[in-house]
C-alpha cells in the first residue's frame, strides 16, 4: 500500500502506538476529586502544556475540542457574537476549508456582511488584499495557514504583524494544515489571537481537535453544560484523545526544520517527474507545503482518478476529504476561485505525504502514476 493521503488523516504516531497501553487504564473523569479524577486531569493538563510548547506559545489556553471542525466553529461563533458590537462585517478568504467556510456561510445568512478574498490564479493569498477587506465595522478576520488543498503557505504572521495597527479586528488562524508540518510560533506573533489544530492530521486519535486562545481573549461558549475548558466547551474530556494529540504533536515538531528541508526537495523532484510523465497540470504556489501537491489530468473527473490510481495500491483523495461527497456535482471551490478552467478542475486530486515517506516511496508512487495515466487516457482514446 501507497499511502498518500496524510491531508485527510495520518495513520496513529509510532510514539502513539507504543505507548497506548499506558494510558488506556485512564478512565478517570477529570472533574472527579478523588485520586483516578485527579490522576486524569495532571495528564490533560500536561497534555495542554506539550501543546503549547509545540505551538510556541507561552501563554493562553488550549480549549480541547472533538475536533478541528468544532475549534474553528467555536472560534468564530465565540467570537462573532461577543463582538457584534464592534461591527458585523467580518472577513475570510474564498479558499477556507469547509469547517470555516461553511461556517462564514451562516453567518452571512444570521445577517453578516462577509468579504471573501480570493487567491491569485497560482492559489496565493496577498497580505495587502485581506488588508483592504478590513473596513472601520470589521470584528474578525480568518485565515489558514496552510490551504488543505494545493498546499500554499499564507502569509498570517505578516498579515498578524499588519493587523496589530488595527486593535478591534479579532484574528483567527486554521492551522490544521500546518502544526508539525512547517513552523509555528505564536510567541513571535501576538496578534494571532485564536488558532485551530486536529488531532488526527499529526498521528493522534480522531475525534479531538484544539483551539488556542490567547490570554485576554473573551469567547462565548456554543456548547454549554457543565463548564469543562474553561466554559467554553462543556462535556467530560476525551483525556485519551487530548494525551495522543499531545505525544503526536511533541513528535512532530522535533527536527521537524530538517525534515522540512529535506521534504521540500522531494516535493520538487515529485513535481517535476509528474510534468515529464506529461498530461498533467500542476498548481503551483508561491509557497508550498513540502508535503502537498495538487494537480490535475484535465477532462478526467478526479474521483476516477483515485480509483484508477487505488486499484494499484496508491491512495490519493480528490480535494478536500471533509467534501469529497460533493466532488461529484461540482469542482473544487477552491480551484473555483483561483479561475480554473472547469474541465480542468474537474480532474484534480491531491498527493500528500508525511516527513516518514521516503525517496523510493514516492518513486514507487510515480510509477503508478505513470502507468495509470497511460491507462487512463487510452481508455479514452487519447494516448
């Protein structure tokens, strides 16, 4: 098995692995005040620490969430609805994964105004467009660091430095794409306010995700019941799911700058032997993911893509896993956006990749590739 989908999800850390039979026994409810209670909430409160050291973070909350999906929802609801008072125009690009997307999406329809700012035509966000979105009634402003689909690096931290001039704009930052994968550090950036991040995409469990809030920075809650996180998500803790985000996350950050590197020189030689192999279209930002490419054998649908490419044991995804149901029916929003051509679009999958994939994986996986696409395009008699 090729597997080349880690943007979806990442198999368990091999750290993880070997140390689940340690923690399984730790069935205490953190809230509880006996000893088993108590003994659950040292490792969650470890857990918010190791966190914090792998953001680069030295102070504020880590706010455990049943995933990304919800941390970014309660970023923005919790914040939008304290701060309606400052303005109800916010601002994001058009190029958010769904969780964000989606959730802009209500908000507009609740009777907010919202700018979209849209990529450049390679995929790229300008720090000066999402800058002349920002108007005198704007509350909040949400950005990803890393876009789930071609990979392209976003400017936050100047964009972070840029919006410190203007004290009233919240500052939200998807970071799902990016924690253990390029560098984060939210120490050097003190007007990223809120940012998000998935257990599951860094070799945890699934079903806990992360959001850290800077100190000072008031939410209100949208899950309510007995006050756990700080009140701001109420629910007994998923303390096995928090400890593995916390151990996957510490593993991925180490030597994670030399990794980079050296992903980085794999990613360009993976690019450039899908443009020899021919018929492929690459998208290409300005700054990429090391671990992310995104291309398409345009007047092909991606999704018979990946089970061409699945019937030989590589695993692939056409966009977006979160709306791979609605691939079917439309292309990519976020290809919609940079101006694709829709035949174009329409062809797209994802190849993603972890620091562990080696050379000779990604040979491996080009080979397939390769005699996929012969096979494909002679099918359809275009060979």
């Amino acid at each position: 098995m090729l597997y080349f989908d880690y943007a979806a999800t990442a198999p368990l850390s091999p750290v993880v692995r070997a140390r689940l039979h340690e923690w399984i026994d730790v069935f205490g409810n953190p809230s509880s005040l006996h000893r088993i209670g108590m003994e659950a909430e040292a490792l969650l409160s470890q857990a918010r620490t190791t966190l914090k050291e792998a953001l680069g973070a030295e102070h504020g909350d880590i706010v455990f969430t049943g995933g990304g999906t919800e941390a970014n929802n309660l970023a923005i609801f919790g914040s939008v609805e304290l701060l309606h008072n400052r303005g109800c125009h916010v601002v994001t690009t058009a190029v958010e994964h769904p969780a964000v997307r989606e959730a802009f999406g209500r908000l507009k329809e609740r009777g907010f105004e919202v700018t979209y700012v849209r990529p450049n035509e390679q995929g790229d966000i300008d720090v000066d467009d999402v800058l002349s979105a920002v108007r005198p009634d704007t509350s909040f402003v949400s950005v990803m660091h890393v876009n789930n689909e071609t990979g392209a690096i976003f400017p936050v931290e100047a964009l972070a430095d840029k919006l410190s001039a203007r004290p009233k704009v919240r500052f939200h930052v998807d970071g799902t794409q990016a924690l253990g994968k390029i560098p984060v550090s939210l120490v050097r950036h003190n007007n990223i306010h809120l940012y998000t991040a998935s257990g599951h995409k860094v070799g945890g469990l699934k079903g806990v995700g992360m959001l850290y809030v800077r100190q000072g920075v008031r939410l209100l809650p949208h899950v309510v019941g007995g006050g756990q996180e700080f009140g701001l998500r109420s629910g007994t803790e998923n303390v096995l799911g928090a400890i593995s985000f916390a151990e996957a996350a510490r593993e991925a950050v180490k030597d994670m700058e030399a990794a980079r590197q050296n992903a980085l020189t794999h990613r360009q030689w993976f690019v450039n032997r899908l443009n020899q192999i021919g018929h492929w279209v690459v998208f290409s930002p300005r700054t990429p993911s090391p671990y992310i490419v995104y291309a398409a054998l345009p007047g092909l649908k991606g999704e018979v893509i990946v089970h061409a490419l699945e019937e030989k044991g590589l695993y692939v995804s056409a966009g977006s896993a979160c709306s791979s149901g609605k691939r079917s029916r439309q292309p990519s929003h976020v290809l919609t956006a940079m101006g694709v051509d829709k035949r174009v679009a329409e062809g797209a999958v994802r190849f993603s990749w972890n620091p562990r994939t080696s050379r000779t994986d990604l040979e491996r996986a080009l080979a397939v590739v390769e005699e996929r696409t012969q096979w494909l395009l002679g099918m359809m008699g275009r060979r």
